[in-house]
C-alpha cells in the first residue's frame, strides 16, 4: 500500500487533491487508479481510495487507520 503524506486536514467523506509531484509520482510512476492508499497528515493516518480524474489525482478519505494513532 503507498503511503502519501497529506498537506491539508483530512476528514472522512472528503476528497483530498495531491499535489503536482505527489500526483505524477501516483499517477505515471506506480501508476495507481482505484487502490488504496494510506494518507498520514499530522501523525493521524486515514485509508483512502486513489484515483485519477483527468490529469489530476484525487483520493477519497474512506476512514481513519486507528491501529497506530
């Protein structure tokens, strides 16, 4: 599972944009669409579906890993 690290708040239910190099490193380096990933913003980690819209890169925040926080 990739592992990105959100400059935003993160709150279940919502849609986080990545940032330009977070999006070409998802989108043409491990080429994901559709796949989970871990989203970490201030020490709290949250599972969220990755997924390409166009050139850009989005996930949506599906709830809040509690086995480390």
């Amino acid at each position: 599972m990739q592992q990105y690290f959100a400059d935003t708040p993160l709150k279940v239910g919502e849609i986080y944009q990545f940032s330009d190099s977070q999006a070409h490193h998802a989108g043409n380096v491990v080429r994901l669409d559709h796949e989970m990933i871990r989203l970490v913003y201030n020490g709290i980690g949250y599972f969220a579906e990755g997924y390409c819209e166009g050139r850009e890169f989005k996930a949506m925040v599906l709830s809040q890993d509690t086995s480390i926080n």
